[in-house]
C-alpha cells in the first residue's frame, strides 16, 4: 500500500460514511432507533459502532490503546452523530494526508480491549478500519431495507466513478 492509496481509500470511507448518515436522515426518530436485532441492533447503534471503531483505531494509530470504545449513547439523533463525526473525521484524515511510505510500513503495536496485543504493519491496521466500516454500512443497507427507506449506494466502485465524473467536469 502506498500513501496514494491509503488516502484514497479513506476518502472514500468519508464519502461512504456520509452517504450512509444522508440515509440515515430519511427515517424517522423512531426508526432511526428501532431494535432490528443486528449485530448492532439499530441504525442508530451500527453508525455509532463505526464511529466508535474509527476513533479507538485513530487512537491507536496514535500510540494510544483506550480501554474501550467512546459511550456515544448520550447521542441519538442524525445530526448529533453527524456533527460528532465529522469533527472525528477531520481529525482522522489529518492524520491520513500525513502518512509517508515509511510509515505505512512501520509495525503498529496495540492492545486491543478483549484480545490482548497485536503487532501489524500500519498499512494492515489502516486498511482494516475501511473494511470494518463497509461490513457495517452493508448490514445499514440492510437495515434501511427493512424499515422501508432507500437506502444509498456506497459502493467502491461508485466512489471511483463519482469522483471520475467530478474530475472530468
């Protein structure tokens, strides 16, 4: 992995995470917090969960390893996650727009909260982070199916043709 590609991929993971949050935005209080019995039982939980995930890896990435995720329970509308994610997220694509090779290939050691510590080139660590937030926002395509609303491609490939577009207008 490259820097190239690590910053492309978290553009896209911004991109995608922002999609899913617009979705999101369609249901009703309610239903943004109905149990629908998932691996994270609402809308609602599983965004928080991303969230929660990507600051623990930032924190990680940082020489830090928290003894959990964040308590974002006190959090239970769109807009409140949303304007809670966005200042993490500047934050974190700080940090990306930084990485040089020779820090993609350093070995990250971290103590995980259940699994006792791991060592890892960056690069893996950093590459997790965007597949775990797809895995989630594919069971919030899920989620958003059953409880009526459209859900919005998030996709890589749509990432890519996206910003090919924006590019070539």
């Amino acid at each position: 992995m490259t820097p190239e590609d690590i910053r492309a991929l978290y553009d896209y993971n911004a991109w995608a995470n922002h999609r899913e949050l617009d979705a999101a935005a369609q249901l009703s209080q309610e239903q943004f917090t109905r149990q629908l019995g998932s691996s994270f039982s609402s809308v609602r939980d599983t965004l928080a969960h991303i969230c929660g995930a990507e600051w623990i890896w930032l924190e990680r990435f940082e020489g830090r390893s928290p003894a959990s995720i964040p308590d974002l329970a006190a959090i239970q509308t769109v807009d409140e996650l949303r304007a809670h994610w966005v200042a993490q997220e500047a934050r974190l694509l700080a940090y990306i727009r930084g990485l040089m090779q020779a820090d993609l290939d350093r070995v990250l050691e971290y103590k995980t909260i259940n699994f006792g510590v791991y060592k890892n080139p960056l690069w893996q660590s950093l590459q997790h982070v965007v597949n775990h937030g797809t895995y989630h926002r594919g069971q919030i395509t899920t989620m958003l199916r059953q409880l009526g609303a459209k859900p919005i491609l998030t996709d890589l490939m749509h990432f890519y043709r996206e910003r090919a577009s924006a590019a070539s207008a």
